[in-house]
C-alpha cells in the first residue's frame, strides 16, 4: 500500500492492524457520527519501515498534504493566528493495534511558537490558557522528543509555585506562566537541545518520537507481560486539538459505558472541570465523578449516556473512552475497549450475551481463563489499600488478613484465641504444615512459583506470597525485615495472593461475588470442551471442592503429602530410621492405616470419576528436621535427635531433588511400594463392598529408563493379583523417559507429563531457586516468560509432542494426561488441548483449565474468530 495517512473520513473500513486502536476507535466514531475532531492516521507500515530502515520515503509529502487538507476542515492554519481565529494547533499520539494505556508518548498543543501565543491570547482573550498551553507544550516536548527529563520541568514549576506561595498550577498568573515558559526555553537551549519554533520541525520530530517510542522499555517490558509481539508497531495520529482549559463550562474526563471494577451496567468515570487531558491522569488534581455533571450540566450527562450507549453496540464491548468539553460543546477524543477485573469480565460478558450484544460463545471467548481463581475470593479493596511494603510472587489467590506468625506453634496459639494468622517464613518444608493449614495466608522469602509453600498453599485454598526476596525472616527471633522496615510476631499483615503484594497492617478486603454468573459462563463453555479436566488433591477436602469446580477426576493424588501431619510424621521417621524388618514393619502398618483411610475418603469424594494416586516421590530426608535444629538439639542430650542427626546425615545429598526419590526410592524400598498399593486397593475393595464405585489408578514418578517400569509394574502384578488389576501408568518427567515413550508406553496404561520436573530438568534450573534470577531473565528478554509459570512450547513442549506421538505409536490405547502445574494455566492448557486426554490443575484452577480447555475448542472449531 503506497498511502500511508488518512483523514478519518478516509480510514472508515480499514483494520485495526494498520490504523492502530485509537485512529481505529476514531474512523469508527466519526462514521456514526459521534463528534470528533479532525484528525489524520499515519500507519503502523509507516512506522514499522522507520524503525526498519530509519526513514519513510515520501511520507513528510503525505502528511503536508493530509494537514491542509486538516486546515480546510477547521477553517485555522497549522501554528499560524488570523485576527479572531487561533491557531490550528494539534496533538500527536500514538497507538499500537493492541491496547497498551499509558506505554507510549503523547504530546499537547502542538504548533505553537511565541507568535502563535500571542495570536492564541488575542483570539480566545485569554492570556493565561495560552501561556499554560506554551509551558505544556514545551515540557512535553522537551521530554519525548528532544530527550529531557520530565522532573527538570516539575522542579521548575513546583519552586515557582513555591516563591509565588500557591499551592497549584491554577493559581499561577499569566504573568508566572511566561516566565517559566522561558525558563523551560532557556534550560533547552543550554542543553544543547534549543526547543524548535518552526511547526513544520515540531511536527516531524514530534512523529518519529512516537515512532521511536515503540521501543521505549517501559511499552517493551507491558508487551513481554501480556504476550503482545514485537512487530505490530504503531500508529500516530495528529488531532486537532480541542481545549478543556478555557473556564468552569469546559473539562475533560474518562468514562466506561459499564464500572470496570464490578461490571454494573451504567455510565462510569471522572470528569475535571477547567483542565486538560494529562491533569487527569498526572493526579495533580482530584476529579469529580461523572455523576456530579448531573447536579450542574444536566444536558452534557444525558448526552454522554448517549454516547455510552451508542459505543457499545457499535463496538460490542464495553468502552473506556476520553472526551474533552470545550466552552459546552463535548468532543470524543479516543475508544477502546476497557480494562476491567475479572469479576466484571464475567458480569460484562455474560449480561452482554443475554442483551444480546454478543453470542455466548463471545462471551466464553472474552473472559481471560487466568483470572478465574481470584474470582470466588476475596480481593484487597485497592481504592482503600496503602502503598505495599514488599512484592513477590502471587502463588495462591485471594488476600488475607491475620497477624504475623513464625512458627507452627505460634499459629496455634494464636488460633487457640481465634486470632487468624499469616505464617512467615523464609521457606516452607513438610514441617511447617501445621502451620500452613491453621493460618490464612502464607508469605516466603524464597521459593517459586511451583515451591512447596505454592503448591500446598493452593491444594489448601489459602492465598499465599513466595519469593519476596527482599524480607528478611528470623523464624527464631519472631520477627522479620523489610529494608529499614521491621515487624514483629502479632503484627497485622495483608497479603494479595493474586498480585504478590503485602501490606502492613489490615487492609479492608472486598467480597467476590458473581458465582452464579460464572457458573452460567461456563455452562455456555462446556460444549466445546474436548479436553478433560481433573485436579491435583491429595485430602478429602481437596477433592470435594475440585469436584464442586467441575474436575473429572483426580489426575494427581501426591501421597507424600498425606504424611505432612504432626501425628503421622514421626511415624515417618521412624520408617527412616528402622534398622531392623520388624521396625520397618511397624511404622509401615501405621502408615498403611492413615493411608487407606485417606484413600477411602478421596475414592469416596470422587466416586465414580478416576483417581490417579502417584506414590512417594519426595527425598525422605524431607520428613527430617533441619540439620541445625537436630544438632542442637544432639548438643542438649537428646537422644532421638542424636538418632535422627545420623540418620539424616547419612541421607543427606548434595542435590536431593535429582537424588533418592520417586521410583527409585520405590524399587530399593519396595516395601514402602507395597504399603501404599496395598492401601489404595484395599480402600477401593472396601467402598466397592459398600455400594461406591470407586476408580482408583496407580503412578510411579521420576522413571528415567523402561526397566525401572518393568520392575515397579512386577511389584504391582504381585497385588493385582490379590485385588484385581487397576490402570498402572507412569509420568513422564525426565527427558530421557520422554525420549524413551516408545519403549515405556507399551509396558503402561498411561502417561501423566510431570511438567515442573519436566521444566526443571530440560532447563537445568531448580524452581526453589529459579526466583533469584528468572525475574531478571524476562526482564531483559533472555525469556519470554517464566516456564515454572507457563508451560514452554519450544523446548519442553517438543518433549512432549514427541513422548506423545511416538507412545501412541507404541500403544494405540495410551491415555495421556498433564498434572504438573501448567496444567492450571491458560495458554498451557490451550497447548496441549489437542495433544492430551486431560489436564490436572490444583482445585482452584479447575475453573481456569475447563473455560481454557473451551476457548481452545472453539478455536480449533472456528467458532468464535481469531
């Protein structure tokens, strides 16, 4: 395409791709005849050849000529004043093809030079607003394009405001407001950068600024966090500009067409009387709600719902949109779809659908899947919540309220006086479960996204924060550090589980609501769900609230959590520590006892559906105290301490997670493989004899090579043919088992892709640790995003595909399944929609998974466009 500007009669029918957003939102008002002002697009193909190869040629001749084309429909010539008429005078902006608010420059009243000041002063007889527009200008200017920083200019205001002893910009004379304007002209020309008076040169260097500002770090860093591609570039658009600055009967304002925080149908926003558009956003002044226009301009509300009304059915979604009012008259300067919670998504979405406004099947495909387990939890109260003291990472949703506790005896105490609790520490471990499960939240110096305080804490539904590398935890002393910031044992915390912020003190939290709405949503889904989708539980609890979500079974039982009580631990330990085959008998029927009753009461929660009950998998010396508690309690003459310490010593490992654990731990311990096979088939015999119809499957973790299958499935033939036989699989989460899957698929009933040892080994990274650096890492773009977080395509999902298609080579009758914790997360559901049989995700992430699960569907099926 050789155009590359368009006036907005011009740009009608063109897509949003090229135009931008907001030169789209604006050729699509000026059509249906909302009130615009003029205004020309430049493309993103402009912009993306500019950055490109530095320049576009014959652009600077399509923009001259587009400008006086600009100039004949508003009757003023660009940075020039005529008697009575000012001059035309413009905003530049930019706007990507995807909303990015506030990543890019923007720059006001553009085309004015000491001359047109005064032609501006003499036309409106308003001295003061065109010395305000000139100092606006030239600070604008002087920051996006000639590189300056936006606090020289702040400085010089505020001492102004200072010795003039006024409080704000307002207050300031015209006289004031021409002495800074030449205080910012004379600091330009000192530096080198010498602000141009020729429109023309304002005009260009104002376009390959906005141009450039594509890869400012800011908008570079908003991308790489919502997905958005490098490559899009954007759009300018050069409006004329309209002032809301001119007196009480002008302003500018944003609006919704529907409150983004709740969803409620209804005009929604903030007007600011006498100013312009930046004072809104700036803050330096405290707008009014809309509403106060019905008490004292009646007529510009009736017409703003107007205008709220008619954008939503032209766009079909709810609008953000700004407007300026110049001496009575309402402009519309922008629209674009609006942000909003996921509370409001579903409330828009759905009442949307039944307006009909949009299809059910829109309305599944609007709602971001990841925002779903926030959903029926309660949120901090952001218009009531301080400044945080820390940030982490959000591992569990939801926020919490309780005082701050170190230890599991602390959190018991406390909760002995009904004080809800937050439990601090620098990392979780099994022993700390007491703990996790009496207190409301749970917040951890170290650890990721997938550590052990992350996982448990979502199984048990508690909003928790990990990683928050800057506190500083003294479990002993009962206190903890945050740069100069101290709180102690009792003190009021607030977590944000689904920000990772942390405040100190009680922050007023808000209720979720819309349960009912959710539900409807995703009954709309359901249909074009193929995948299946089960949960991660290991408790009873666990599993009747995963199967209240809408899991179909349990696609990962880890029974290791089983043991993490206070009652059953030492039982553990004394499996540990057995010298003998009559103590290992001992501690193992005990355990056998604790764990066909849980098996029991899960089998009996998800009656009917599958379970697939993994066996031991962690190091044992994880049921061990730390070494320097048992040494010092060795010191104090304790003798099981003295016992334990050996114990662990002898167990210990340099790096445990790669050491003695899962089938390995099974296949030289095979009595504790018996134990647990044992428990879960006699649980299932029992509730079998009882009228239930239980469907229990085993898995082996960690297998690197088919004889390690062989031998553990010779193990569980022995039982098999006791009981009855069961499905026997396998996961798959070292790369060599993936490279292997012809070979183990025949030997199993199916395959469950461990996805966080999966990402762990193929990247060489350990999650506990990963938060240290990964941060970092897509920070600067090393990568795109956390794989803990999100499931890799690249790298590990080639393991993947592959493992897939050549264990169905081998075994036509392979099931396969995906229960680490990507498997709770959208856009790795959406991988592996057509790959798998089911995901598992954590019970919360049940919801995330079944409407993920549903936009993948209506995608492959081309239901809903995109």
């Amino acid at each position: 395409m050789n155009t590359r500007v368009f006036l907005l009669s011009e740009a009608w029918g063109l897509s949003r791709d090229l135009l931008g957003g907001k030169g789209y939102g604006l050729a699509e008002m000026a059509q249906a005849g909302l009130p615009v002002p003029p205004a020309l697009i430049i493309t993103t193909e402009a912009c993306r050849r500019f950055l490109r190869e530095g320049t576009v040629p014959g652009l600077w001749e399509e923009v001259q000529a587009k400008l006086a084309a600009l100039e004949g429909l508003t009757g003023k010539r660009f940075g020039h004043g005529e008697g009575v008429t000012p001059p035309l005078l413009v905003s530049v902006r930019s706007g990507a093809p995807v909303s990015m608010p506030g990543m890019m420059d923007t720059i006001l009243n553009l085309g004015l030079n000491l001359e047109g000041v005064q032609a501006l002063a003499r036309a409106t007889g308003n001295p003061r607003f065109a010395w305000d527009a000139f100092r606006r200008l030239l600070a604008m200017y002087g920051e996006v394009v000639l590189g300056e920083k936006a606090e020289v200019f702040e400085e010089k205001l505020s001492a102004l405001k200072e010795r003039r002893g006024v409080a704000s910009d307002a207050e300031l004379s015209p006289e004031d407001l021409e002495e800074l304007s030449f205080q910012y002209l004379r600091h330009l020309e000192a530096r080198g950068t010498p602000f141009p008076m020729d429109p023309w040169d304002q005009l260009q260097g104002a376009i390959m600024a906005v141009f450039r500002s594509w890869q400012n770090p800011r908008a570079r860093t908003y991308r790489r966090i919502y997905g958005i591609p490098e490559d899009l570039g954007t759009a300018v658009v050069v409006q004329a500009m309209v002032f809301g600055n001119l007196g009480e009967d002008s302003g500018t304002g944003v609006g919704f067409t529907r409150n983004p925080a709740t969803g409620e149908k209804g005009l929604y926003g903030e007007y600011l009387r006498n100013a312009q558009g930046e004072d809104v956003v700036a803050g330096i002044r405290t707008p009014e709600p809309l509403e106060r226009l019905k008490e004292y301009a009646p007529e510009l509300y009736r017409e703003l719902e107007g205008v709220a009304l008619l954008l939503e059915r032209h766009f079909r979604d709810m609008q953000d949109f700004e407007f300026t009012v110049e001496r009575g008259k309402l402009y519309l300067l922008q629209t674009r779809a609006g942000k909003r919670t996921a509370q409001a998504a579903v409330k828009i979405a759905v009442e949307m659908a039944k307006e009909g406004i949009i299809t059910k099947e829109e309305a599944v495909a609007r709602v971001e899947a990841n925002a779903l387990p926030g959903l029926l939890r309660p949120a901090v109260d952001r218009d009531r919540a301080p400044e945080p003291i820390l940030k982490g990472l959000p591992a569990s949703p939801g926020a919490a309220v309780g005082h701050a506790v170190f230890s599991n005896e602390a959190a018991e105490r406390f909760n002995a006086q009904g004080l809800p609790t937050i439990l601090v520490r620098p990392e979780t471990t099994p022993e700390d479960i007491t703990g996790m499960y009496l207190s409301r939240g749970i917040l951890t110096a170290r650890g990721g996204l997938t550590s052990h305080a992350a996982v448990v804490a979502r199984g048990l539904g508690v909003p928790a924060v990990v990683g928050a590398e800057a506190l500083r935890v003294y479990p002993e002393e009962g206190r903890a550090q945050v740069g100069g910031l101290e709180f102690n044992e009792g003190e009021v915390l607030t977590i944000d589980g689904s920000t990772g912020e942390v405040y100190l003190g009680a922050v007023a939290l808000v209720e979720s609501a819309g349960e009912a709405l959710l539900q409807e949503l995703l009954a709309w889904a359901e249909p074009h769900r193929r995948l299946g989708v089960r949960a991660n539980a290991d408790t009873p609890e666990d599993a009747q609230r995963a199967r209240a979500f809408g899991a179909e079974g349990i696609g990962l039982c880890r029974t290791e959590h089983m043991f993490f009580h206070e009652e059953r631990i030492p039982w553990v330990r004394r499996l540990i520590l057995a010298r003998t085959p009559e103590e290992e008998a001992e501690a193992l029927e005990r355990l056998f006892a604790f764990q066909k009753t849980d098996f029991k009461e899960i089998l009996k929660a998800m009656d009917g559906l599958p379970v697939t009950v993994r066996l031991l998998d962690p190091p044992l010396h994880e049921f061990l105290p730390p070494l320097p508690d048992l040494e010092e309690k060795a010191r104090a003459g304790d003798e099981e301490a003295q016992a334990l310490l050996e114990r662990a010593k002898a167990l210990h490992e340099q790096n445990p997670m790669l050491g003695f654990r899962g089938v390995r731990l099974l296949l030289l311990r095979p009595a504790i493989f018996r134990m647990q096979l044992r428990a879960l088939l006699e649980a299932a015999k029992e509730l079998k004899e009882e009228g239930f119809d239980p469907r229990p499957e085993v898995m082996v973790p960690l297998v690197a090579d088919p004889k390690e299958v062989e031998r553990a499935k010779a193990l569980a033939e022995e039982l098999f043919q006791e009981y009855g036989p069961i499905p026997f699989g396998t996961m798959i989460e070292t790369p060599r088992a993936a490279l292997l899957a012809a070979e183990i698929a025949p030997l199993v009933d199916f395959f469950s892709f461990g996805t966080n040892d999966l990402t762990q080994m193929a990247f060489g990274l350990s999650r506990d640790d990963a938060g240290k650096f990964l941060p970092r890492y897509v920070e600067e773009g090393l990568f795109p995003f956390d794989p803990t977080e999100r499931l890799d395509e690249k790298g590990v999902g080639r393991l993947l595909r592959l493992a897939v298609e050549e264990g169905r080579r081998a075994n036509p009758r392979l099931k396969l399944g995906l229960c680490g914790e990507h498997g709770g997360e959208a856009r790795s559901v959406q991988f592996v929609a057509d790959l798998l049989d089911y995901t598992s995700a954590s019970p919360f992430r049940v919801l995330t998974a079944r409407l993920a699960a549903a936009q993948a569907g209506m995608r492959a099926s081309r239901t809903v466009p995109g």
